[in-house]
C-alpha cells in the first residue's frame, strides 16, 4: 500500500473513547495519539447514552470502554453495540473474573485493567488494527 493510500485509510478510521472522566479521555486520547491508529479521527463520550448515540452516528472501527459510567454502564453499551462487530476494548478499574468474561461475551475483544501501563494499551490497540 502506497504511503499515500495508507494515510487516507487511516484518515477515514474513527476511535470512540468512552468514559466519565474527562481526564482519562484525555489520557486515552494521548495513547491512540502514540499508537498505530494515530491517524484516526477520536470521538468522545462521558456516559453510556452517550457512547451508544456516537457508535450509531460514527461507527468507529474502535471503540475504548469504560464500565462503570452514568446512565447506562458498559456492559449496557456492549449489549447494545457488541454484536454489531466493532473492536471493543474495556479499559476500567472494574477488573472483576465476572465482568471481564461478561464482557468478553458480549463482544469485547480485550479487557485492560487501570491503572495501566500506556505501553500495554499501545501494544493491545496497535494488535487490532485492521490489516
């Protein structure tokens, strides 16, 4: 693939960070600035709701989870975009065997645990880009 080619792919893909917190929006934000998918456009959601509407309007090809949100957590949002194919990662303080099979049910192709080490989320975010 010509560089040229390769931008405009890249160019054209959406990254959906889901989260309450501002800050770690933007701490995720930082990450997909440094990973592979540094060209995709970033779309941002505080709560479930949120996360859900953005997913139908965007459809991002990855989509960074968090669980415990308001209005609907991300077990909700996974039931309602999970089984649409999109590459979910859950990055939450929630790292419960339960909830992280459930997830991993529901859909989610990963499951990283905060606090985390940014290499590690590179690493895991950098391993499903679309080949």
């Amino acid at each position: 693939m010509t560089n040229w080619k390769k931008s405009f792919t890249m160019n054209l893909m959406k990254v959906l960070i889901a989260d309450d917190s501002a800050f770690m929006r933007s701490i995720l934000k930082d990450i997909v600035g440094q990973s592979s998918w540094k060209d995709a456009t970033v779309i941002e959601a505080e709560d479930g709701v949120q996360a859900v509407e953005k997913y139908n309007q965007e459809k991002p090809e990855l989509v960074l989870l968090d669980i415990i949100m308001p209005q609907k957590d991300g077990i909700e949002v996974l039931k309602n975009i999970g089984q649409l194919s999109p590459t979910v990662v859950i990055v939450s303080s929630v790292g419960q065997e339960q909830v992280i099979a459930q997830a991993k049910q529901l859909g989610a192709k990963d499951y990283i645990v905060k606090p985390f080490d940014s290499r590690k989320v590179v690493e895991v975010i950098d391993g499903l880009l679309p080949k």
